[in-house]
C-alpha cells in the first residue's frame, strides 16, 4: 500500500483476521509463531505484517 507521497505502508492483521484469511484456528497460529511467523506485539496485541507473513509461508516446511 502507498500514501499520497508514494511511500510504503506495511499492512498489519490482527490474529482474528489472519485466522480468517489463512482458514485456520487460533492453535495453529500459535503454532506458527512458535516456529517464527513474524509478529510484533503493539502494546498486548499482536499483529502479523503481510508482507513478512506471505514471504515466511512461502519458506516455511510444510508439516503434516
């Protein structure tokens, strides 16, 4: 995403919205984290950015 001035903005989701994107439960997000997703904590909410979250899917095993 991009301001007036053309610079970017990280796009952040909330860990119901990325349960909701990726279809999966709260658990497997906690599992993920625990494997490294990346998060940052804003105050005690945890938001997951879009970019970082996609590259890390793309690289991340694939666990039965």
């Amino acid at each position: 995403m991009k301001t007036e001035q053309g610079k970017d903005i990280e796009q952040y989701l909330s860990t119901g919205e990325l349960m909701g994107t990726l279809s999966i439960s709260r658990s497997t997000v906690n599992r993920m984290v625990q494997r490294g997703l990346p998060h940052v904590w804003v105050g005690a909410v945890r938001r997951f950015p879009v970019d970082q979250v996609i590259e890390w899917l793309k690289q991340a095993p694939v666990h039965a």
